[in-house]
C-alpha cells in the first residue's frame, strides 16, 4: 500500500525479481520489507516506515536519513513514474527497516562485489590493428595490446587470488567482435556477484604529432535491451532495462575515470592526458556490465610508438590499469 498524503491507494506495480547488484525498485523495497510508504508529492519526499523504524529520502538527492540518526550517501533515480535505489542503498533500506541496524561496509561487500574482469587485448592474428612504421621500427597494435593484458592480468591476480581475471585472447589469435562481447556476458556470476570488462587498444591518426592516452566510456543516453523477462511485460521490461542501463553507465564512466586519474599520475611526464570520452564502441556497448575502453597511445607517433614498444613502458601501463582497477574495485566494494 501506498499512503498519499490521508489517503491509501493499492500499488500499482509490483516489480517480482531481483536485479542482483543492481538495486531496487521503490515497489520492490516495500514489498520486500512490508514497510508502507508515506509520499510528499509536492517535495518529491518520501518516508519509509516499518513499525518504529523510519528511512527518509528525497528522490535524485545523494542521501538517506535513518531514524536512529545516521545519515548515508545514496544513489536514488527516478525515471519513467518509477523511482529506484542502488544496490547498496536498497540494502541498507531494507535490513534497517528489518532489523533496525545499518549493514557495516563489510557487509556490504560480501554480498555485492566484483569477482569477474574480462581484459579485452584488442586485435590480434590476422587483424594487427594500427600499425606505425618508422624507418626500421614496426610497431603492431595487437602485439602492444597483447603484452600489456598479459602483464595487467598477472598483476591483478597476485592482487586479488579470490577473482576471476579471465581475458578474451592469451595469443595472437583474432576473436570476432562479437565472440568477445559473448564472453562477457556469459560468465558465471553468482548472486552478488558483477564483472568488469576492459578493452585495450593503441591509437593511430594522420597527424603524426598526435600523442597520449584516451579511456572510452558509453554515452549517457546509450540505452540497450538487457533483461528480458518472459514472466514481466513489454512496459515492466522497458523500466527495468532503463534501471539496469543507468547503473551500468554509471559505473563505466567512474571506471573509466579512475582509469584517467591513475595514467595521469604515471605518465603524464612522458605522453598526454587526452581524457575522457563518449562513444558506442561494439564491445562496450555490446557487453552487458561495466565496460570500457582504453587507448594506451599513438604508434603513429614515434615517440611514443617507441615507447609502446619498449618492455619497460608496457610495464607502467600495465601498473597504470592496475591502479585504476584497484581504485574503481575499492570504490565499488567500500
């Protein structure tokens, strides 16, 4: 039941799943905790409550006050006539309202967490990518891309031996663009459990002056059909795709900064920061989780195809992901 201002109206929409690291509906928080709602239309206000535990939330402000005091960040959409929480926001919701404790951060973590990365080494076989020819030196976008996935994936299993750091070629071998983006979406996650996917490649451009390093995120009005629930009609599916596209968005663009952030310290003496940027790339748009891609330079550039090419360059690369991977999973997992 909703109560809008003195009056009770019945829900209208009832939301029967769960979107496993995703979050929650508004509907789908009530019915789960048989909290009943208490709606303030004009100020977009609304209260929680289960016998005498109160949570307040105002939609699209960062933020939920609990009655014990206790004030926590939050990510609160709304969208379509539906408002959502993200999922660390719907479980503290939910267990309050339950028990009338705040889950710590640790227990957070063991129930959302990311225990999948899928590294992408762009090209490969007979697909050599870019290729910068500078008198003797050759320089191929799949051998650079190669060497620096096979280094990030050894790094982040000495860091993280409990994940899965799987990538889509270990060889100079050519998987199809969409053989790629089938990996990604067909790995075994269980519940709570959510994947990262990386996709590296080298740059190229006419100016042979161009340099530096680019990471690659979806636009914000990207929109893909996700779920597909044969129990849940046509209009339900849509909210849900909708909820799970932001989410997804979301988290790419904050991957693909910490990314920036982390090159920027390592590297910014020897290339340029080129940023961030939008586009609907098919393996990060394809891939149906946090995606991104990664462009470590120009081998058109000799300079830097030089340094693309050096063991020793490969190395603070290869350190450079690592450190904004560990910094995106520490955000996630906090």
């Amino acid at each position: 039941m909703i109560r809008l201002g003195r009056c009770w109206l019945s829900l209208t929409l009832f939301l029967g799943f769960t979107l496993s690291g995703y979050g929650a509906t508004l509907n789908q928080l009530l019915q789960e905790s048989g909290a009943q709602l208490a709606w303030h239309s004009w100020q977009q206000r609304g209260e929680l409550i289960y016998e005498d535990r109160r949570v307040f939330f105002i939609v699209e402000h960062p933020y939920l006050i609990f009655s014990n005091g206790m004030v926590v960040p939050a990510k609160i959409y709304y969208a379509d006539g539906i408002i959502s929480f993200d999922g660390r926001s719907s479980q503290l919701v939910n267990h309050f309202l339950r028990t009338g404790k705040i889950l710590s951060p640790r227990e957070i973590v063991d129930t959302y967490r990311i225990s999948t990365i899928l590294i992408d080494p762009g090209h490969g076989g007979r697909d050599s990518g870019a290729v910068g020819r500078h008198g003797s030196l050759v320089v191929k976008e799949k051998d650079v891309t190669l060497a620096v996935s096979l280094r990030l994936a050894q790094l982040l299993r000495a860091t993280y031996p409990q994940k899965k750091i799987l990538l889509t070629r270990t060889s100079d071998t050519y998987p199809s663009l969409q053989q790629r983006v089938d990996m990604a979406n067909n790995l075994p996650l269980a519940e709570g459990e959510v994947a990262i996917f990386i996709s590296i490649h080298a740059n190229a451009a006419l100016n042979r002056h161009a340099r530096g390093f680019e990471v690659w995120h979806l636009p914000p009005a990207i929109r893909r059909d996700i779920y597909r629930g044969e129990e849940n009609s046509a209009i339900v599916q849509d909210l849900i795709n909708e909820f799970v596209n932001q989410e997804i968005i979301a988290g790419g663009q904050r991957l693909a900064e910490f990314l920036r952030q982390s090159f920027a310290r390592r590297l910014s003496d020897r290339t340029v920061d080129r940023g961030l940027r939008e586009e609907a790339w098919f393996v990060v748009r394809g891939a149906h989780t946090v995606a991104v891609l990664v462009e470590l330079g120009f081998v058109s550039n000799e300079t830097e195809a030089r340094l693309l090419a050096s063991k020793s360059y490969q190395e603070e690369l290869a350190v450079a992901l690592h450190e904004g991977i560990a910094g995106y999973i520490r955000y996630f997992e906090r």
